[in-house]
C-alpha cells in the first residue's frame, strides 16, 4: 500500500510528524520512509489480506521528503484522546527499532487542536508563577539544595534557609533526592517549609520550595497531597523517570490540589542528543500539552550539552502561542496553552548570568546548584552573588565593575570568573 504521497496535503487536523531518516545499507530515505508511515500507524512489514479498504483511509502518509528529512501526516482518529502514552507508541514507538534504520531521529511534531485540547495544559503557567512569586519582570532565582543527597531532613532544610535568606526565590530539591534512609520525604518537607515561612518573614520576600516527588504514581498522589496539606506550593517531578502516563495523573491532582509543577527532564539525553532518538523540542511539546508550569531547558554555556539553537528553540516552543515554521522546523498553534517558564539549570555560576541573560531574555527561572552552596563565604553568600549578578545585568553594569562595591560577587568571579 502507497504510504508516500508527495502531493499530499495535510489537513488542520492531521498530527504532523518531522523525522530525519538515515536508511541502513541499500535502502533509500524514500523506501524508509513507507516503512515509518506503515509501522507507525496501520500497517507492517507485509500486506495482509484482514486489510479492509475504510482502514487504508487511516493510513499515514509521507507528503515531504527532502534529503534525509521527511514529513509524516496522520489522520488524528488513528490517536486516543488524552492519551499521550498511545501517542507515542504509534509515532514514536516501533519504528527506532526496525532494521531498514540505520538512525532515526523525531525532530518535531505538529499538534492539531482536537489532541491539544484533550489534555490539560499548564494550571498556572509563567503568569501564574510570577504573581504568586509577587516578582513580577526580574528573572527568578532558583538553587537546588547541595550536595545532592547525604544531607538529613533539617540539614536540607537549612541549607534552603540560608539560600533563601540570600536571595533565592525557589529551592528545589536534586532530582535523585526522594525518601531515603538518611532523609525522608515527609520530615524534609515539614522542615523545609517551615524554614521557608522564616526566611519569608525575615526578607518579606515570597518563598517557595520545590519538593521533588519522584516515586511510583500512587506514592506520588500521597507525596502531592501531603505538599498540600503542610502548605507547600510545589512539586517537583522527574518527568521521564516517572513516565508520560503518571505526568497526565500527577497534573490531573494538582489541578485539585493547585500545586506548581516544576519539571525535571533527568535522563533526556539517553535519546535527545545526537541522531537517533527523539529531540527535546517534542519532549517539550509533550510536558507543555500535559500540563507542567516549570521546565528546564538547557544553558548553552553551562555544563549539560544543548548548543544555542536548540535551547533558543524549546524556549520558543514552550513560550510562544505560535510558532513559524522554518528548516527542521514544523510550525505550531498552541490554541491558549499558558506559557511554561523556562528553567537555566547546569554548571551555572553568577559570572555566567550575563551572558545567559543576553542569550535567554530575562523570562526565565536561572537556578544554580554548585555556583551558590560553592561560594568562598557558603550559600548565604552564593544567593547573594547570584541575585547581585541578576541585579548588575539589569541595570546594564559590567559584572566587575558592580563586583568593587558587591563582596559576595567578588568573590564569586575570582573564583569562577565572568563570561562576557
Ligand atoms: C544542577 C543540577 C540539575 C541540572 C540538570 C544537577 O546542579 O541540579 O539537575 O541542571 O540539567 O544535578 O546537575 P549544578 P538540565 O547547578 O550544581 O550544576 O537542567 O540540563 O536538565
Ligand atoms: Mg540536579
């Protein structure tokens, strides 16, 4: 059955599906291309005599390629509503595993309205986020509590204390940090908050902790509601750990628990960096339909890879209501979908803010994890080097020059330097 017709041309309600194909020995990129339009939707690797001339009308159809990059549309009644784990079986399942592949790499997908609106989309979003942070324009500040587990509950607790007293505006917890022996979940969230109730009254600033609930879903419902409960404001989750299946059940609590999702995208890079894989433009697609407020994104010039055009271009898709298309590149309607802030997270230190800044606009959540408890003068010190770093770059100061009447910043860049 023809999968690839060039003259094809997609309808608003058809999911569109960029792929960049590299066939294995002796096929040709259009040959692949049949086989990924039929094993990602109705076919397999032979005809079958069970076919029934209404499904064929389900079947994908290749209607761009160009070199190694080709478009796949798909009729939407082939996807489940609200199901993003099905979704995905279909455009990104099989097919990384079929032999006619030497690499295959989803790039993007383009949404149609009908799939978007079948599921929540972020509760707050960036607006909803900056009014009950009260900050309205500033990047915010975030750290995440260091060293990333060891600490017991009140140790943690302090430490956020103490970055919160110097300026941070978020803590979160490391994404390998959940309920373990030497620091359980329970007793970390009554004691960090209650530390965040403290720095509040002492600075007047608002506060907020991230607490990370990474856990088996039923177990994260109790951790949610237990956030809840002690006043918390946020969860924190590791969405590709967890899975897409527990994300929509953990956003379908917090809609009644109105909690903040903060997401973690650990483990990304096993199948975003390099050709074969899904890119993290579509994983930020995928946790922008479903619903998370906060998403990290990459740095550029941090320690985690993402090269500046990538980064710039998940800031956009997760940012933007609408997206043009451009060379590897769907365009895309996000028909009201709240804005997802974008968190700079990696290897980040005061010297860099500038430049990230200059790099990332101002929309953003810049969190520092070793660049702040790594300070000569500890974490109170750090926050403060980091907050007078944000301060300097909006006020268009030199770093170094805003260092001679700012100590903590000082110190900060003769340890680390500053990235012009
Ligand atoms: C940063 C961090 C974050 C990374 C994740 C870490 O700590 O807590 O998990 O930012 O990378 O554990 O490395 P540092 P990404 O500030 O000490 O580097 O944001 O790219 O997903
Ligand atoms: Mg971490």
């Amino acid at each position: 059955m023809g999968y690839v017709d060039l003259k094809y041309k997609p309808t608003q309600d058809d999911l569109i599906a960029l792929f960049r194909v590299e066939p294995a020995k002796g096929y040709s990129v259009k040959k692949v291309a049949e086989h990924i339009a039929a094993e990602s939707s109705i076919g397999t690797w032979t005809e079958v005599k069970t076919m029934k001339k209404r499904i064929r009308k389900l079947g994908a159809k290749v209607f761009s390629i160009k070199g190694k990059w080709i478009k796949v549309a798909y009729p939407s009644e082939l996807f489940e509503r609200g199901n993003m784990p099905e979704i995905l079986s279909s455009v990104a399942g099989n097919i990384f595993g079929m032999k006619v592949i030497e690499k295959l790499r989803l790039q993007d997908i383009q949404w149609p309205k009908s799939i978007i609106k079948s599921f929540r989309g972020p509760q707050f979003g960036i607006p909803g986020v900056r009014r009950i942070l009260k900050v309205k324009k500033r990047p915010l500040v975030g750290t995440i509590v260091k060293p990333k587990l060891g600490l017991n509950e009140k140790e943690h607790a302090k430490v956020a204390y103490d970055a919160w007293l110097g300026g941070c505006d978020l803590v979160k917890d490391d994404e390998n940090l959940s309920s373990q022996k030497f620091n359980r979940f329970e007793k970390r969230v009554v004691e960090t908050l209650k530390m965040r109730d403290k720095a509040e009254k002492e600075t007047g600033e608002r506060k907020a902790y991230m607490p990370n609930i990474t856990a088996e879903t039923n177990e994260m419902i109790k951790r949610a509601k237990f956030v809840k409960k002690n006043g918390g404001e946020y969860v924190m989750v590791d969405i590709l750990t967890v899975g897409w299946s527990a994300l929509q059940t953990i956003r379908e609590i917090t809609e009644d628990l109105g909690l903040i999702i903060h997401a973690h995208r650990a483990g990304h890079a096993a199948f975003t960096r390099g050709y074969h894989g899904i890119s993290m433009i579509v994983v930020a697609d995928i946790a922008r339909i479903i619903g998370v407020d906060q998403l990290h994104i990459g740095t550029v010039i941090g320690k985690m890879e993402g090269k500046k055009e990538e980064v710039l271009e998940i800031e956009e898709e997760i940012e933007h209501e609408f997206i043009k298309e451009r060379a590897r590149k769907l365009s895309e309607k996000w028909y009201g979908l709240k804005p997802v802030f974008a968190v700079c997270s990696g290897g980040l230190h005061p010297g860099l803010v500038p430049r990230l800044l200059k790099l990332m606009g101002t929309n953003i959540i810049i969190q520092a994890g070793g660049g702040i408890h790594g300070h000569p003068l500890g974490t109170i010190a750090g926050a403060k080097a980091m907050r007078q770093a944000v301060d300097a770059s909006l006020k268009g100061i030199d770093l170094r020059e805003y260092a001679n009447s700012h100590k903590e910043l000082k110190l900060a860049i003769e340890k680390w330097g500053v990235l012009k």
